[in-house]
C-alpha cells in the first residue's frame, strides 16, 4: 500500500501483563475510495521493522503479513 509518512511516534511501555512493548507508531494519508481526499491511519511497527532512510512527508510502500500487521516499510 502506497501512504504519505505524516508522523511517527517511539513507543515504549509496559502492558497489564507485564511485557514490555517497545516500537513506533507511523501515522500516514492514503486513497481510499471511500473517503473524499485522503484517509489517515495509525499503523503500529514492532521492534526490529526500520523505517531505514523514510522522512517525514515521503511517499513510503507499507506491506502487511496476512495477520495485517505491518511486516514491512520502504520508501516508495
């Protein structure tokens, strides 16, 4: 899926089970037919996906696994 890299966000907590969740969250724009303009979505990476030399406002290529968790981010 082809989005605009809006804004990131580091994340680094401890969940009611005691895990400790460390990653980003990437907000990005894209098409959608249905939504007049452009949609925006919070997408979470997990520790070890890079956003490698990805800026903010770059045109990035996002692949999912079949869960659809992100499992993959490039600048498109």
């Amino acid at each position: 899926m082809k989005a605009k890299l809006l804004g990131v966000q580091p994340i680094n907590f401890t969940n009611t089970q005691g895990e400790t969740i460390n990653g980003i969250n990437i907000f990005c724009a894209f098409s959608d037919e249905n939504v007049e303009g452009c949609r925006t979505e919070k997408f979470f990476l997990k520790d070890g996906i890079k956003l490698a030399d990805c800026k903010i406002n770059d045109t990035i290529d996002i692949s999912f696994n079949m869960k659809g968790k992100v499992e993959m981010l490039c600048k498109a």
